[in-house]
C-alpha cells in the first residue's frame, strides 16, 4: 500500500538531508546538493499527495472480510439484504447484468433526507413504493425474466457487492428463507446473518468497516 511507504520516505528524506550537512563543508558542490534534496522533498510530497487522495483516512484499502449482501428469488421478485438496519441513507442503487441482449439495467433511488432502511429489500417494491423518503429516479423499464440475469450489483452505505444469479435463481426454491451471500459464505437465514455480520463478513449498511 502507498500509505505503508510514508515512513520510509521519512526516513529516506532525513538521511539524505544528513548526508547533505556532513558533505557541505567537504565539496563547494552545497547549491546543487541542496537543488537535489530539494527534488527530493517535492518527489516525497506528491507521494505523500497521492496517497492521501487515494486514501484519506490512512487506511489500507481492502477491509479485514469480505463486503457481501444477501439475495434470493421469491415470488418471482428479486429481494436483497444489504443489513438487519440501514441509517442516514440518501441512495441506493440496484444494477443488474441481462445476458440477451447483452446490458445493464439500473434502479436508482435517491433522498433528500437521511432515510432508514430496515429488512430485506424486494426490488418490485422499490419502484412502485419506496420506501421512507425515496424517491425513483432510474427505473427498470423492461419486464425482465429473473431466468436472463447474469449477476446483480448494489451500491449501499458501506460499499458494493455483487453476487452471481445463476445459484441464485436455481437454489431459492431449495432454500426457502435464506439468502445467497456468495461461494465462501453460501446460503444463510437472515438470523444467522446479523450474528456473522461484522466477523465473517460485513454487510453493506456497515460504515464502521475496519482494515487490515
């Protein structure tokens, strides 16, 4: 990580600054020494630039467990778990991949207001009833067969996930009230969910992720 080099450029700066001092009064060379550490200086500062824009809390950038959600097919209706309690959301956004034709479909909601978000989200409900102060501003404007998607995204506080459709479409009806949260974790009732939730992985409502 860029962050991890910060104290090394330190330590590079000031051995070099050293070097320059004890070499001053050895050669008559002291103004293109100082040019030379002061290439230096501005080569570390825009490292340290980088890495800040990069990541501007000094955390690494990969969290400590996987960010997942939870999704299954019932009713013919898509529903997602993206956390047992959502709060101050302002949007949300559902993004599915169709293989024919080949395409992204996006649903978009957006709040003028930080809005709590409770339960299992079925996304049919999202566009005809939003919920809390929500309101659609992209929509999924083609009936779609739940049989052509290829995988689902969704963007929420704490980050994004996505998850494969084809397991699934194929294992709801062979896990009734459970959701598919990927390969690692496989299918969980919701119960099970909210105990592993922030151990073995975190869900996307978490904004309290940690780093490694």
């Amino acid at each position: 990580m860029i962050v991890g080099l910060v104290p090394l450029l330190v330590v590079v700066v000031v051995g070099v600054l050293l070097a320059v001092g004890s070499s001053r009064a050895a050669s008559g060379s002291f103004a293109r020494r100082l040019m030379a550490t002061g290439a230096l200086l501005v080569a570390a500062l825009v490292v340290l630039a980088v890495a800040a824009v990069l990541n501007p809390r000094g955390q690494p950038l990969e969290p400590d467990a996987p960010v997942l959600m939870g999704v299954r097919v019932d009713a013919d209706d898509l529903v997602v778990w993206v956390g047992a309690r959502c709060e101050d959301v302002e949007s949300l956004k559902v993004t599915v991949s169709v293989r024919e034709p080949s395409r992204r479909v996006d649903l978009r909601l957006e709040s003028d207001e930080p809005t709590t978000v409770e339960g299992p989200l079925r996304v049919r409900d999202l566009q005809e009833d939003p919920p809390g102060s929500f309101e659609v501003v992209e929509r999924w404007r083609d009936q779609i067969d739940l049989a052509d998607f290829d995988a689902i995204s969704v963007l929420a506080p704490g980050g994004g996930a996505v998850a494969s459709m084809d397991e699934v479409v194929e294992g709801s009806v062979e896990h009734p009230g459970e959701f598919w949260f990927g390969d690692d974790l496989g299918w969980m009732d919701l119960g099970e969910a909210a105990r592993r939730d922030g151990e073995d992985f975190y869900s996307l409502c978490r904004t309290d992720i940690t780093y490694e």
